[in-house]
C-alpha cells in the first residue's frame, strides 16, 4: 500500500547557492592559478605593447573577453577532477541537489574567484585606455554572454573524459585555439574578409567584434552587428539549454 | 527521520532482475550483473559481500541513481529509480568506493556545506556536523584542510558527511576502507545510531567481521548473481558447523580429519569445521599426534570463502 502524500516537487536549481559557495571555497585555495590564468592574456598584450601601441585598446577589451572564455577551461578541468579523481561528483548527485544546479554551482562558483584577477586588468585598462560607459556597460554584457557559453561547452566536454590525463591537451587546443586564431586581440579587418562571418559566429570573436565596434576601431554594418550580436545571444542560449539537459543525463553512466 | 517525501510504507530498496552490461568501445562488454533480485526493508542494515569484481559496486551505483541498468526494475521508496531519478536522490545519500572529499576543505565545511546543498537549516547544518565530527573522531583535525590529512581521516570525513545526512536510505561502498579498528567501530556504533534514528542502509565491505558485527542481513553476490541470503548467523550455520580447529603447519594431515567435517587448508594451517560434540574426539587425534591446534568459533569469514569456494569450483 502506498500513501497518497505528494512528493516535494522538483526545483531545478535546489541547493544551487549552497553548492556555489562550497566551490568558491575550493577554489579560492588556487592562488597560483588565479595568477596564471592571466599569462596568454598578459603575453599578448606585452606583444602589442612592443608591436604597436595604437591597439591596446583593442587588446584590452579582447584580453577580458579571452579571460572570461578560458573559465570554461578551468570548468572542464575542475568538473573531471571532482567526477574521475574525487568521485565528490557521486556524493552531490545522488542527492536532493539537483544537477542543474551542480553544474550551474561549479560553473558560478569557477567564475567568481577567477573574476578578481580579471577586475584588476579592467581597472588598468580603464586607467590606460578610459573606455566610455556604453562600452564598459557591452563589455560586461558580452563578457557575462562569453562566459555562460564556454562555461556550458566547458562541462559538456568534460563529460567525456574518463582520464584527466588527456584533458589539458584538448582543453587548451579548443580554448587557446577559439580565443587566439579569431580575431579577439586584434581588429576584425585584419581577419581575412572571407572568414569574417564564421568570426561574427563564434562567441569571442563575435563579442570582440561588437566591442570594436563600439570604440569605433572596426565598423560593422547593421546586418554585421545583427549576425555578431544573435549569433552571441542565441548560442549561449542553446549551449546553455543543451548543456541542462546533458548535466541531466549524464548524472548516470550509461 | 525519513525526509517528507519518503514514502514510508514502500519497502526502501526492491531490485528485481537486474541486469547490466558494461559496453566500452574497444574492449569486450562485461556483464557486471546477471540477474539481481534483492530487497532491502525498512531500517535493515544489509550487507552486500563478493569477491572483487562481482558486482557490488554495479549494484550500488545503480541503486543510487548513478548507473543505468540494462534491464530489470529497482524501486527507491516506491519510486522507479531508473526512470524517475529525481524521485529518488532526495532519499539517498551515498559514500562512493573511493570518493574522496574536497582537498580544500577542511572536514568541518565539507560536512557543513554538503548538508546545505542537500538543504538543511543552518542551524541543524551546524548541530549535525558537530556530532558527526565527534562520532567519527574528527574533532581534532576539524579544521585543516583535507589535503593535510592521512587516508583514513579523509575516509572518516566522507562518512561522517554522509551519515551526518540521516537520509531516509544510505548506500555505503566499502565505508570504513583504511580506517583503524577504533574508527571502524566508530562508524559501526553511528550506523546504529542512524538505524535508530529511522535509516535505511545497504553496505558493501570486504572485512567479514564487520558484515557479521553490523548487518541485519546479507546477500553474497558472486559474479553478478546472488549466491546467496540470510543472516549472519545463518550463513555460518551452512557451514556444517559452529566450532573451528585450527592445525598449524601440517597440511599432510588432511585424510586424518575429513571424517569429522568440512577440512580447508591455505598451504600452511588446516581448518577443520565441526560439531562441538565431535570436538572431543578430534581433539584426542591431534593430541596424540602433538598437533598445534586452537579451537574458536566458525566465523562469517569461512562461511563465505566456503561458499564462494565451492562456487568457482562448480564454475570450472
Ligand atoms: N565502467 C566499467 N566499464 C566496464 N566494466 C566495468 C566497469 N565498472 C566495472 N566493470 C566490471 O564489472 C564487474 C563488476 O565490477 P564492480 O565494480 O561492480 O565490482 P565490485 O564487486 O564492486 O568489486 P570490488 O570489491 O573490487 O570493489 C567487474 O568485472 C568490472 O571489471
Ligand atoms: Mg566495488
């Protein structure tokens, strides 16, 4: 026989805040790392400090775009840790915790410590450059867009391993190679015209793109700045929606 | 206390026919379980036994919501845990073989901040870690962090975040792995405690006398399949008999002793199973042939290497 009580009904994001804090703890323990998430960042904007002063600003906003898409990366590399070294992943998923917000959780949780670093070189791009409000405001909003979408394509990859040995070679491949090639650190026009659409598609180069715009560096027209701006919005909307159900199914092994 | 939606007179755990095939590309599949039917009722203690490799873990990751079966059903308080998952994880709680905790937690903030992931108050958040850091010994090392602490401080702090859940139903893989023999006991006497308390649990572990000393009941699995049920005690007494001599270092008696029961030998003792009412008369043979000999009682040790020995001999 059974009672006829109701079970509680399903929050999605149950223990999202709790789990949040629990990994700014962890990871606010990697100092080293925090520091070393700036080196590609701090190299290329040493290159175009030798090479040509005139694009720092350029380099500055595509360093902090760079720097909020490489958070995926460190996502991917703590998610597999945590499931195939820590087995923790066990112990939070079979729980009332829900995997939504595990993975929304780490991924908050990733991005917080490693946004103070990314604070204090906005702080000295705006004491170098002086980037007007409008631009500031788009920065924040692309950056937040930026993030969401690796942090999601992030954990969707990190599914995948089931050693941590042979991440860090695809993770950095995937991360270095989208946020490098493209034209996040330097203009638009300097990409091949060609490949200039496939740039306004993918979320760095697309955000770079409108950030460009918005300083007056590259003119995009409107139907440019449309493409860049939904393809931006639309895929972090999709990857992240893709990336729920996937942080749904794979709780278990099949 | 079992949490709201425990539906408390559905049976825990009811695992019928499980089957599950591992596939991985490149190897040959490996079926893990063949068939599992078990149940677990309410605030049982039950043990899972088996070699390694026979399926323990399976069992346990699936009954946890981890691991999709191939076939068969398993209910969580009524609750198809295979289809409706989500059902099931508010009841459960899990020590995974080999979980490790955070290494940059310290004990006390793993607890405490697990349970507020699972959505407790803080006020019982803190209440409960409190007491699991005293049962399980912890109190000392509370707050360094754990990559600081020895093996078996790390796995006291896993179980100590676990059973500080009370969750309706726990699964524990191989909980006291490491641990000395006053935290084993430790974690016996919160096991008991947690029963007390209204848990549920199914348990797996390799020492036999913690299996003995802990569980309501147990189930040996041998290759996938039950091998077999019952108690403690029952599996001792299949045994055919309560009493073990134990002959040191002379293996080529075995023909002097067949008569009187079970004889096994591990090339440098024989154990010879009997009666007690035979005793007297084994005992006359070893002593006229000035045989080393101690008599205890036959423990749940031999009961299962008996019973999983005479299974692999069938088997070959
Ligand atoms: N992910 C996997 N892929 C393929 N085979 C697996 C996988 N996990 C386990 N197996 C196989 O399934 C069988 C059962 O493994 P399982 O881990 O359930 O054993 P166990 O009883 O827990 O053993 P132990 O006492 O060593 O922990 C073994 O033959 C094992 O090799
Ligand atoms: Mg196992």
């Amino acid at each position: 026989m059974r009672t006829s009580e109701s079970p509680a009904p399903y929050r999605a994001f149950r223990g999202l805040s709790a789990f949040f804090w629990t990994e700014v703890r962890v990871q606010s323990h990697e100092s080293t790392a925090m520091a070393t998430s700036m080196v590609v960042q701090g190299v290329l904007l040493v290159f175009v400090f030798i090479l040509d002063r005139s694009l720092l600003p350029v380099a500055f906003l595509g360093a902090i775009i760079f720097s909020m898409f490489t958070m995926g990366q460190r996502l991917l590399n703590e998610a597999a840790y945590v499931r195939i070294d820590h087995k923790a992943t066990d112990l939070y998923l079979a729980s009332p915790l829900t995997p939504e917000a595990f993975f929304l959780g780490m991924a908050a949780g990733v991005m917080l410590v490693y946004l103070s670093p990314v604070i204090i070189l906005f702080v000295f791009a705006e004491i170098v450059v002086g980037y007007s409000l409008p631009t500031v405001l788009l920065l924040v909003g692309t950056g937040a867009l930026v993030w969401l979408f690796s942090a999601s394509f992030g954990y969707v990859i990190s599914t995948f391993f089931r050693d941590n040995r042979a991440i860090w070679a695809y993770a950095s491949l995937i991360f270095n190679g989208f946020g490098v090639l493209p034209p996040v650190f330097y203009p638009l026009s300097y990409f091949p015209a060609a490949l200039q659409p496939i740039a306004l598609m993918l979320p760095p180069s697309a955000a770079t793109a409108l950030l460009q715009a918005s300083i007056g560096v590259t003119s995009l027209s409107i139907g440019a700045i449309a493409l860049a701006a939904s393809a931006l919005a639309g895929e972090t909307l999709a990857m992240f929606l893709f990336t729920i159900y996937w942080a749904r199914r794979k709780v278990r092994e099949d | 206390m079992p949490g709201p939606a425990a539906d408390v007179s559905a049976e825990p755990l009811v695992a019928r026919d499980l089957r599950k095939v591992y596939t991985t590309r490149g190897s040959p599949s490996v079926e893990a379980l063949s068939g599992v039917s078990l149940e677990v009722r309410s605030r049982e203690r039950v043990a899972l036994l088996g070699r390694n490799g026979a399926g323990k873990t399976t069992f346990l990751k699936i009954a946890s919501t981890l691991l999709r079966p191939t076939s068969g059903t398993i209910e969580i308080f009524g609750h198809d845990a295979d289809r409706n998952p989500d059902r099931a994880r508010p009841l459960i709680a899990v020590v995974p073989q080999e979980g490790k905790p955070f290494f940059h937690l310290t004990p006390r903030e793993q607890i405490y901040t697990y349970l507020r992931t699972r959505g407790l108050s803080r006020e019982v958040a803190q209440t409960r870690t409190a007491t699991a850091l005293d049962q399980m010994g912890l109190v000392e090392v509370q707050d360094r962090l754990a990559i600081t602490l020895s093996g078996g401080q790390r796995q006291r702090t896993m179980v100590a975040t676990v059973i500080a859940t009370h969750a309706p139903l726990l699964f524990l893989d191989e909980p006291t792995i490491g641990m000395d023999p006053f935290a084993r006991r430790a974690v016996w006497a919160a096991l008991r405690e947690l029963t007390r308390l209204g848990s549920t649990m199914l348990l797996t572990t390799h020492y036999l006398d913690e299996a003995d000393a802990l569980s309501d009941r147990l189930y040996i699995v041998e290759r996938g399949r039950v091998l077999m049920e019952g108690t403690a005690e029952e599996l001792k007494r299949s045994v055919g008999g309560t009493l073990k001599v134990t002959i040191a270092g002379q293996t080529q008696h075995v023909d002097l002793f067949r008569s009187f029961g079970t004889v096994m030998t591990d090339g440098t003792s024989l154990t010879v199973i009997v009666q007690p009412d035979s005793l007297g008369e084994l005992m006359a043979i070893a002593v006229r042939e000035r045989l080393t000999t101690t008599v205890g009682p036959v423990t749940l040790e031999e009961a299962f290497m008996r019973a999983v020995g005479r299974s692999i001999n069938e088997d070959e």
